[in-house]
C-alpha cells in the first residue's frame, strides 16, 4: 500500500511539473529590443558592405536573404513570446550570418560561397 501511495505521489509531481516546463520563458524587455537591434545592426553592415564594395551584390544578396530570414523567424517566434530556445537560436542564426560577411570581406574575390 505504501509503494502504492509514493507511486502516486511521483505521479502526480510528473503531471504537475510538465506544464511548468511548457510556460514561456519571459524574456526581459532589454533582451528583446536588443536581437531586434542585433538583427537591424546586420542589415546595416550589410547595405555598407556591399555599398563600399567590400562584398559583391551577388554576396549582398545572399546576406540580405539569410537576414530576412531571421527577421521573418523573430517576427514569428515574438507572437507567442521567446522560449530560451528562441532566442538561442535566433542568436546563434545572427552570429552566424555576421561570421559569413566577415569571410565575404576578407575573401577579395567578387564571389559568393
């Protein structure tokens, strides 16, 4: 009967945890306003990337899509709020694209990849 009730006890705090674990993280003002900054900050480097002839159009364009990309992807994650996994990603999307204009820069060859 004891094996029983401690059963029913572990149960019952797995059922209880687990919508606790889908709430949506709340993201702090700051943290939100600062990827949308990140993401805007993008498509100005970008623009004067490609407008003082650091990088192709062809690569500008590919940029200016990965960028876009992100923007639709934030615009979609913000409608129901920011899990931590959002914003991971989102951040890691951002590095990433601001990884690839760096290469793009320093590659001299009018090429894109």
């Amino acid at each position: 009967m004891r094996k029983l009730i401690l059963g029913a006890i572990a149960a019952s705090t797995a059922f209880a945890a687990g919508p606790a674990a889908a709430q949506v993280w709340v993201l702090r003002p700051a943290v939100r306003s600062q990827i949308q900054s990140d993401i805007n900050q993008l498509d100005r480097q970008i623009e004067r990337a490609a407008s003082r002839g650091t990088i192709s159009r062809r690569e500008a364009t590919g940029l200016r899509r990965q960028a876009n990309n992100v923007q639709r992807l934030h615009n979609r994650y913000g409608r129901n709020g920011f899990t931590r996994q959002e914003v991971a990603q989102l951040e890691s999307e951002v590095n990433q694209i601001r990884q690839r204009l760096r290469l793009e820069r320093r590659d001299f060859d009018g090429r894109r990849g």
